[in-house]
C-alpha cells in the first residue's frame, strides 16, 4: 500500500470535520473499489441512472461524516 502523498502547509484556519473523508476517499481510490463494484453489479437500463460505484462511494462517505 502507498503512502499517503499529500502535504499539509501550517494555516491558522480551523480544519473541519470533513478532513477524515480524505483518507477514505484514498483508501476507496487504492483498492480500485469502483472498478470492483461496477464488475459485481450490472449496469441499469436507464441512462438517467447512477452507476453502482458512484451510488455506493457516496453511500460510504456519507455513512462516514455521520450521515448527514
């Protein structure tokens, strides 16, 4: 697994709630999730509809922030 490849500059600004999404979105991203789910779960006939791993990926970090 790689490192983490992001740096951080000092700010006096306050760091939200939300700067845990960022590891999670990276794990999401490493382990090709995306790529698994769209292979495991078969594309909707609707063309308005959402792909599988956009639908789960926001489930996750929803569920993540606390669901809000």
């Amino acid at each position: 697994m790689k490192i983490l490849n992001y740096k951080l500059s000092s700010t006096n600004e306050l760091l939200t709630a939300r700067i845990g999404l960022l590891a999670t979105a990276h794990t999401i991203n490493t382990l090709s999730l995306s790529n698994t789910i769209d292979q495991h779960f078969p594309d909707l006939g609707s063309n308005c509809a959402l792909k599988a791993s956009t639908f789960i990926n926001t489930l996750i970090l929803s569920q993540h922030e606390g669901g809000q």
